[in-house]
C-alpha cells in the first residue's frame, strides 16, 4: 500500500539498512525492497529470524525493519530480537506514522444472517 511506501521513504532516511520481511512471492514486499533502494539505502527481503547474520548489523550504525502487508507479525518480533542478539549494543526503537485500520464488509451472506 502507499502508506507502506510511504512508512519506508521515511525510514529510509534515518537508517542505514533496511530488511523487509516478507515472502519471495509478495508483490507488496518487493515493492518496498525497491523503494527503500531507490531512496539510496541497502535493502533487502528476508522471510524469517534464520536469515539473518553478523553480515546485517556489522559495519551499520542503524537497521531498520518493516514487512510486507502479510507478514506475522511473530515473525517480524523473531528478527527484532534476532538483531537485538547480534548487536546487543544497539537499542530498538519504533518509527510509527500511521496506523492501517483495514476493515472488510461481511458478505451479504452473513449481513442478513
């Protein structure tokens, strides 16, 4: 979504490294992959905690991590505490612009149900 966009452009410009957690096969997630990229910042797609290494926090003052619309949100908390145990000197922090309030219309159905 835009607002995902969005999210991403903004932290972008306050890390260094971005992991966009996501399946290989997530439109959405790829999106965001490409434009933390396009705003200069090294990007890429992970899908779970065994993914990620020394390689991602070494040399980086700030990661940052965001995820496509369907990751769980279990396994993004997996990387957080994943990174936390690599790089035990760094603090976490949470960038929030906006909240997605999706809301879906019941079938007719069940409307008259």
């Amino acid at each position: 979504t835009q607002n995902r966009q969005n999210a991403v452009k903004e932290l972008a410009s306050q890390v260094e490294r971005i992991l966009v957690v996501g399946a290989s096969n997530s439109s959405n997630t790829l999106r965001l992959v490409e434009v933390a990229k396009a705003q200069g910042t090294e990007a890429r797609r992970v899908e779970e905690a065994s993914q990620i290494e020394r390689d991602d926090v070494m040399g980086v003052r700030s990661v940052g991590i965001t995820a496509g619309a369907s990751a769980p949100e279990d396994v993004v908390q997996s990387i957080v505490a994943k990174l936390c145990e690599l790089a035990p000197q760094h603090s976490v922090r949470e960038l929030k612009l906006v909240d997605e309030n999706v809301n879906f219309a019941l079938p007719a159905l069940l409307r008259t149900a």
